[in-house]
C-alpha cells in the first residue's frame, strides 16, 4: 500500500514491532513529530516519551525512555535505549523509571544540569500520559 510504510521498534532486548504502519508519532528530543511514508530521509534523537503507531488495526502506544529514530521514504526504524507497550508499564516500573532519572539529575555536573532536569520532568510527564502518576521528585 502506498499509504503505508515499514516500521521497526528494537530495545536492546528484543524486537517490540514490526509492522506495515500509516504513520508512527515520535517523542523527539526537538519536539513531537509525525513520521508517514513518503518521509524526507531524517534521523532524530528521542525523549522520553509515548511513541504511537497507527496501522489498519489502530493504534498501539509503547513508552520509550531515549534512543534515536531513522526515517526514510521507505520506512522508519526505532532504536529505543528502553521501550516498553503501555500496558506492560507497571506503577513500580514507572516510579523506578523516575528514580533513575532523578539520580542522574543529581550525579550530573552542572554544566549539563538543565539538560538532566528535562530528561526528568519527560520522565514524568510520559507516565502521566499513560495514566501512572509517578512519585513526583524534588529537584
């Protein structure tokens, strides 16, 4: 189908998805973008965030923590650092998510400090938009 296009999501544990996809949204480090077929060529690094794939079927959403996304006319591959389908996301899970963040918010040097906090706040933000309120931290 001309309307579609090939779309791969890979953790570094296994293969999430790949599927025959009408668009894929994607939590880019830059801002939110929209990925189709017929794509201009991009590679975009990731936030944290809900990626969303729509396909003939509907759409699925799988929590990404970082990682890179390359698209192209033909398709778009995910990288992700971690990633997840929502409905595997645990509370623990997600709280654990947040710590981590937060404990690289505080062992960063403070030249990169601003860039650690907003990795933590889309930490945050991506388990509240899967309906998990993580504990909140303080910075």
């Amino acid at each position: 189908m001309a309307d579609t296009m090939q779309f791969d999501l890979v953790s570094p544990e296994r293969r999430l998805v790949s599927v025959q996809a009408r668009e894929v949204q994607i939590p880019a480090a830059e801002g939110d973008m929209t990925a189709m077929a017929n794509h201009e060529p991009t590679i975009t690094s990731l936030r944290p965030g809900v990626l969303i794939v729509h396909t003939a079927d509907g759409a699925e959403k799988y929590l990404v923590t970082g990682g890179f996304a390359e698209i192209t006319a033909e398709g778009t591959t995910v990288l992700a650092e971690r990633a997840h389908h929502v409905d595997e996301v645990t509370k623990d899970m997600m709280d654990s998510l947040v710590a981590d963040a937060q404990k690289a918010h505080q062992d960063a040097h403070p030249d990169v400090a601003d860039v650690t906090a907003k990795l933590l706040s889309d930490m945050v933000a991506a388990g509240e938009h899967i309906g998990l309120d993580p504990q909140q931290p303080s910075l």
